[in-house]
C-alpha cells in the first residue's frame, strides 16, 4: 500500500469513526432525554411540610364513625373487580390541604345577628345564647335557626312538618333543576357558598315526610314533599406529568374511578410538559348526603325571606386553596386487608333501597368489594387538615340473601411513614419507576 492510499483510507475510517462517535452521542442524548428520564422531586418525594414535625401532623389522625351492625363475628370480605385482581395503579403521594379561620371569632354573634336577618328572624330576638350556640324561632311559622358561635355553621329548619305537605298539595312544586337554582340563590343570599361548592355538580333526592316526622325516599315527583340538593365540593388530588414513565397506566386507572381530569401543562427544566391534575370529592360522614344540603319546596307565603326553603343543613370548613404539603398513602392493597380484619368505617348501606331514611344497625354475611378509589373526607366535626380516604364500595349479602350497596372509608396516609417536614428542592433526578407505587 502506498503512503497516498493509506491516507486515503486513513481519512475514509476517521470520517466513519466520528460518524459513529456522533451517533453514539445522539443515542445517549435521545435516552437520556426519554420521557420517564426527568421527573422534579415533589412528584416521587412526600414533602410532608404541613407540620414542622411529624408528631405535629400525626396527631391528627383521622378518625371516622362507623355504621353499627349487629353481627356477633366479623363478616367475611371478599375483593372482585373486573379484571379479577386489584388495580394498584393509584399515587404514592397526595395532596393534603390545612383547614384555616378555625376556632372562636370575635364577632361571632354579631355575624349570626346577621345571617339571622338575612332568613327573616328578628336578630335581636335571640331565644337561646351561650358560649356554643346562638338560636332564634319564629312562633308564627316555626321556623327555627340555630347557629354555632365557633365556626358559625347553621342549621335552619321548621317545626311545621304538617304544614310543609298542606302547602306542597296546594303550591307549585319545583323540579329538580328548579329546586337546584333556588338552593344556589339561598346559599348567595346568605353569602356562604364557597367558590369549592360552585361547580356545576349536585345531587338531588326526592323526600317524603312520614307521619312521624321521618324523612325517607319518595319513590317519585309526585309523592315528594320535598327536594333535597347536595351541593358537592373537589379538591385537586396529584398532578400526573405525563413525561413520565407509567404516566398513561396511572392516568387510565384514576379516568376509571370517573375522578375529574384537567389538562395543562407545566415548565420542567425549562422544557414545556403535558400534565394530567386529578379532582376528586370531598366526601361526608355519608357519602349520599354532603356537608350542605338545602331542603326546596312549594313556595311558603308565610316566610318573609327563602319563601321556599325549609331547611338547610350547613356544617362545613374552609380549606386553604393550595396544598400545604404532600404526604405518603399506605398501598391500597394494603388498606384493603385493612377493611378485611374490620378496621374500616362503615359508612352507607342502603338495605332498603332508601338514601334518604335514617340507618338502623343491620346483620351483614358478607360485604364484597367491587371497587376502591380516593377521596377527601370531612367529617362532621372541624378537623385540623382535609386528608385522603380509600372510599370502598360494592354489594353487602344480608338476611335472607337481600343485596344491598355499601361505601367504606379507610384512612389513605401513611402515619408510620410521615416524617419531619422535607425540603424539596427544585433540582431535577433520573426516576426509572416513575409515580408508580411499588405495593
């Protein structure tokens, strides 16, 4: 070989190997950069920042009442689902929010003086007043209003049962669109519906009043005496990005538990990603019932304000409208051998194809799980955080072999795992697994 032809080889194989270097490096790139490759910290890591200490937090555990059922063993449970075994393709970390305004306020009464005149009570006419409440009653239509001083939650209602059928038979009855506008404009004019209760989501029930003044399930428009309007509030669980690896199976998991999906998109090390938020509700001690309910009827020419409202349940929060941290779920296999040994909370079982009627303690053989998701709960009593719940449901084999529906709650966070608060900084980390919870 002469020296130009080795020269010429020389430079033929160097342009090859640059060529093949170039390559190599544009791989590595491509891999590097793959979706699932970068993922922020806040989105694998429980910040757990809602608290300085854990022992500050975890001394807010929830607790949640349970229905009474009269079985002398513990039911056996059994888990069935579609594809025959558990979906765990949910967060490992959620959003938890902080509960603010608590605690007594100084103006408390002459705010309920206020809400009073606004129903048309007399606000100087306080029948009974205390460190607890505050209660006004109208004798000439028996109207009633009570108040608690502390957080100012309210309860309106009338005494006038009979009254409330009599006028039903000679007024016009609403619809339920109808009643769901008038309880909307109530809750305006009194100036306590939050912006968390404003979206277009309510259920309604139709109620009837038996002789003894119990409210059950009226089985159609015409039998009803009145309409009950839930008014339903969310609250944004995790936000999935969906550069991620496992993204789309987490994403198809929550769309299937009908959880309210909301697409955007954020700025991850400085590039622009899609993202997925999830909104779920925010569920009662009942989840057939929300924490505010309005009663809507035919109109009352009697009442000087809210002519066709005869009751209105109003126990509820305000929560902070970002998160104050994230936090650690245990697995949902794990809280579904939870539920198996009886340590969940019974909350609905509608033994009597009734949502309306009062629960009375029932003997259950058998409750079988056909589907878990999560919520947030708020009970019936102030608590310092709106934490997340495994909500349960499925069919519940009574006596003589009757079905019923029944919902379950169990608390989500991981307690044993919540640690002191954790800085999180904004620093980018490879994650293989992406948000998919190793259970």
């Amino acid at each position: 070989m002469t020296l130009t032809e080795a020269a010429f080889w020389f430079k033929r194989f160097s342009k090859v190997g640059i060529g093949i270097v170039l390559l190599v490096i544009l791989i590595v790139f491509i891999v590097w950069k793959r979706p699932g490759g970068e993922v922020p910290l806040k989105y694998i890591t429980a910040s757990c920042a809602c608290t300085p200490q854990a022992k500050d937090f975890t001394s807010s555990i929830l607790t949640i009442p349970s229905y009474e059922i009269t079985n002398e063993t513990l039911p056996p449970y059994e888990f069935q689902t579609e594809s025959g075994k558990l979906d765990d393709n949910l967060p490992k970390i959620v959003n938890v929010y902080e509960y603010v305004n608590l605690g007594a306020q100084i103006n408390a009464r002459a705010e309920a003086m206020i809400l009073a005149k606004k129903m048309g009570f007399n606000p100087d006419r306080i029948r009974k007043e205390g460190d607890k409440e505050y209660r006004w009653k109208d004798s000439r239509t028996g109207r009633e209003l009570w108040v608690t001083s502390e957080d100012l939650n309210f309860k309106l209602f009338t005494s006038d049962l009979d009254g409330i059928s009599r006028i039903r038979k000679e007024g016009d009855f609403p619809s339920p669109e109808e009643a769901i506008k008038s309880a909307t404009s109530a809750l305006n004019s009194l100036g306590v519906l939050d912006s968390n209760y404003t979206a277009d989501k309510f259920s309604t029930y139709l109620v009837k009043i038996e002789d003894d003044g119990v409210f059950t399930e009226a089985d159609s428009l015409i039998e009803a005496d009145l309409i009950r309007v839930d008014f339903s509030r969310t609250a944004s669980l995790i936000t999935v990005p969906m550069n991620i690896e496992g993204a789309d199976q987490m994403v198809a998991s929550l769309q299937r538990r009908d959880m309210i999906a909301i697409e955007g998109s954020e700025l991850i090390n400085d590039e622009r990603v899609v993202t997925t938020e999830f909104v779920t509700l925010v569920l009662n001690d009942n989840p057939n019932k929300s924490n505010i309910s309005v009663y809507v009827g035919a109109d009352n020419e009697e009442y000087e304000e809210l002519e066709n409202i005869y009751q209105i349940d109003f126990k509820t929060w305000s929560v902070s409208p970002t998160s104050c941290g994230t936090y650690p779920l245990i697995g949902a296999s794990v809280a579904e051998e939870k539920v198996k040994n009886g340590l969940g909370s019974l909350v609905f079982l509608n033994y009597d194809e009734d949502q309306v009627a009062p629960y009375s303690p029932q003997e259950i053989k058998k409750f079988l799980i056909t589907e878990i998701t999560l919520a947030y709960y708020e009970g019936s009593v102030a608590q310092n955080y709106l934490q997340p719940i495994y909500f349960f449901s499925g069919i519940a084999e009574l006596e003589n072999s009757k079905k019923a529906n029944f919902h379950i709650y169990y608390p989500a966070i991981d307690y044993e795992n919540v640690t002191d608060e954790v800085e999180i900084k904004e620093v980018v980390v490879e994650q293989k697994g992406g948000l998919l919870p190793s259970l």
